[in-house]
C-alpha cells in the first residue's frame, strides 16, 4: 500500500470535511465525536499551511527521514512550529488555539463528559476561527 502525500489543497478541503463532519455529530447529539474530529481539522489545515510556508506540494514532503518524521506527528503545538502563521496564532487568536490544544488523538478512548455539548460547541467554534486565519 503507498502512504498518501496530499496537497495543500487536499489538506484544506480535507480540513473543512472534518470541520463538516464536526457539525453533523454535534447535531446528532454526538459531542465527544464533534470535539474529536474538530483536533484533526486544525491538523490538517496546519499541515496545509506547512507547505504553503516552506513551498512544499505534498505532505509530507520528499525529506529527509527524520524531518519527515518530525512531520508525522498529531501534537499542534509543534506543527504550529513549522509555519509562518505561528506568532499570530498564539497571540492574535490565543483564546481559540488553547481550547484547540486541549485535543489529542488519545481522546478517541474518553468516554463522554458531563459538560460535552458545552466543549464540543467551544472546540467547533475555535476551530471554525482559526481554519479561517490559517
């Protein structure tokens, strides 16, 4: 099987899907998917603006072995590293990335929480904001 290296533009329709995907869970009373699925929109618009800032045409790009490793990883803090969007995100738009931030792949495995509905609805609503500026 060949590993996929979508393009920024893949990464950002890939992004809105899930975004999309956000919407329809929380309307479906489904709020821990809706916050899950919202961690991996912001991923791949990141991944989207990593190439753009380094003039990349596919993710990961053909590098050498341990940047496109550095490159494999879900941790947002350290894909916003690799852009040029990095400083406005964490001052500008500081409120939505720390609700963001608090995702991580490891969530697929909580079980729902009580305040759900209040979490996913922040989580959509920062992801909303900051697919807009990256």
């Amino acid at each position: 099987m060949v590993a996929l290296s979508p393009s920024p533009a893949d990464l950002d329709v890939l992004a809105q899907e899930r975004l999309d995907d956000a919407y329809a869970l929380l309307h479906a009373g489904r709020y821990a998917g809706a916050h899950y699925v919202c961690g991996y929109a912001v991923e791949m618009k990141l991944k989207a603006q990593i190439c753009r800032t380094h003039g990349w045409v596919e993710y990961p790009p053909e590098v050498g072995a341990r940047l496109a490793q550095a490159l494999k990883t879900h941790n947002l803090d350290q894909l916003l590293l690799f852009t040029a969007v990095g400083p406005t995100i964490s001052t500008v738009h500081r409120a939505p990335w720390s609700i963001v931030l608090e995702w991580n792949p490891e969530q697929r495995y909580e079980l729902t929480s009580l305040r759900a509905e209040e979490r996913a609805r922040a989580m959509i609503d920062a992801t909303k904001v900051l697919l807009a500026v990256l």
